[in-house]
C-alpha cells in the first residue's frame, strides 16, 4: 500500500498551493501588450504542456492518465478550464475586490456539497475558522466593491459554487494521477481563449508576455494545481477551499512588494485576520493529533504523486 499523507500534511500543501496560486497577478501585471485572453491562452497551454510533462516525467502517458482519471476528473478538468475563462470575464465587467469577497464564500459552497454528496461533517472549529476569514476578507476590500454589469455580477456569483463543485468532484472519485484534471483544463481553456484571440488581435506576443504565460501557468499552475489535487485525498472539502484563502491575502503583499502598488490599511488588517483563521485551524488540528488516512476509495492517493512509481521501483531494484 503506497503512503499516504496526514491530515495535517495535507494542510501543508494545500498551503503551499496556495502560496503558488498568490504570485499568479505578478505575472499578469508584468506583460507589456498582451489583453487578458491573449494571456489566458498562454498560461492555460503551458499549464496544460507542464502538467502532461510532469505525468510523463512520472513514467505514465499523458493521454492515458487522462482516460483512466475517469469521468468525474474529466469533468472536473473542464470545470477547471471553464473557471479560468470566467475569471477573466468577471474581472473585465466587476473589480478585482468584488470577486475576492465572493471567493471566500467558496468554503461554506464546498462544505454544503460536501454534505450533501459525501456525507462529509464540517466540524465546529472550521465554521469558525471559514467565519473568521471571510469577516477578515470584507474588512480587506471594505467598501471598494465598484459597480459592474449584470453579466460580470452573475459570472462573479458563479465563479465560488464552482470552485466548490470542482473540490469536490476531485475528492469524490479515484484517480490514477493528480494531474490528469490539470491537463484538461489547460488545454480546454487554450482553446477556447485561443479561438477568441485568433478572432481579435492574434496569438503572437512579445517573449517577455509569453515568459509570463509560461511562469502563471506552467510554473503555477501547472505544478501547484496537482498539489491541490492530490491534497483534497487527506483534507476535508470545506478546509481544502479555506486554505486557499492565503491566495487572496498574500496577492496583494506581493504586489506591494512589486511593483510597489501600496495595499490600505484596511487591506493589510483583513488580509492578518483571515491569515490568522487559516494559521490557527492548521496549527490547532495539528495539535490535535488528527493523522488520520482518508480511504483509499475517495479522491486521489499518495501513490499518484509523480515520480513515486518509479522511485519505490529503483528503490526495490526494479522489482
């Protein structure tokens, strides 16, 4: 029986996803003439290139990985794809705060589904951490919400119930690889925004927006999403969706970082109290003793993990 992670590891990379997913505005605010889905077509292809790497790398064939992931990771894959197209949509009708304040609903949408689909219980502790953090969220954007059209409002509503629906259509069916759901977005998603670029301005970019395709997607994307992936095996949906919270509170301190764009104070006092949530459910469950293994007949398996395969093989002599 391959290993398998705690519950407490698992926080771990679901964090460390996390933190990957936070530099992705860096990247879009470094490129010089690129539109959003002339962008969106970059990251979405060389997310798609690296994860079908990193199966290959791992010894297993990229298609075949897919066709095995079975039809709840297919789907959850298009889901995936489709989100990066409505993230784009909603930013250019709504303000970057309006979404940030909808996503961190996203965990209280998992954990209704993960009730009703799974049988999973949301223990008392995570209510009040979800609680916390999104109360941190709303002082971070405060009353700079903007306006917006119907279409960016709707699109922005939707954006947490899917995030939520994908969590949990990860966690709910096995899967012989983490990044199998990772190739079809990426790919589904070039598609599609390179249909809509071919229909606009085109496809060719200057290198340095093309780099930052390669660095937001195939970099970011491309291997923290299988993290997040293999972590939703050994973490609750609703704790899987609050961890990635860090993503919207660490955005804006790299931004102010580079290229110096100074958050408020409002920001800045949000952004602490929800990464104070995340820090104390991670440190509390820890303290807790919760090691406890999912079965193996939920959500993906330590043994997907790339390379495994093949380092117990040479460990074993190839055996």
């Amino acid at each position: 029986m391959p290993p398998q992670l705690s519950r407490t590891q698992g926080f771990l990379v679901v964090l460390g996803a996390g933190t990957m997913f936070s530099f992705g505005p860096l990247t879009f605010r470094a490129v010089v003439e690129a539109d959003e889905w002339q962008y969106l077509f970059h990251r979405a292809f060389w997310t798609g290139v690296v994860a079908a790497l990193v199966i290959a790398l791992g010894g297993r064939n990229p298609v075949r990985a897919i066709r095995a992931a079975g039809g709840r990771q297919l789907v959850a894959g298009l889901l995936l794809g489709t989100l990066f197209g409505i993230f784009v949509v909603a930013l250019s009708r709504v303000t970057a705060a309006f979404i940030l304040l909808l996503q961190c609903t996203s965990p209280f949408y998992a954990a209704l589904m993960a009730r009703l689909f799974l049988g999973e219980k949301v223990s008392r502790r995570t209510v009040l951490a979800m609680s916390v953090a999104a109360a941190g969220v709303l002082v971070m954007v405060g009353g700079n919400v903007g306006g917006g059209d119907p279409l960016g409002i709707g699109l922005a509503l939707i954006l947490p119930v899917c995030l939520g629906a994908y969590t949990v259509l990860v966690r709910s069916s096995p899967a012989e690889d983490p990044g199998a759901p990772t190739v079809v977005a990426g790919f589904f998603a070039a598609t599609v925004a390179g249909l809509i670029s071919l229909f606009g301005p085109g496809l060719a970019l200057p290198a340095r927006d093309v780099l930052m395709g390669f660095v937001g997607g195939g970099l970011l994307l491309g291997l923290g999403v299988p993290m997040w992936n293999y972590a939703h095996r050994f973490v609750p949906v609703a704790e899987v969706n609050l961890l990635l919270i860090t993503e919207v509170v660490l955005a804006p301190v790299w931004l102010w970082i580079w290229p110096g764009e100074r958050p408020s104070s409002t920001t800045l006092i949000g952004g602490g109290i929800a990464l104070a949530a995340v820090t104390w459910l991670t440190v509390v469950t820890a303290r807790a003793g919760e090691m406890e293994r999912a079965p193996r007949r939920i959500g993906l398996h330590a043994g997907a993990a790339p390379g495994y395969r093949r380092f117990v093989s040479q460990r074993n002599g190839g055996r």
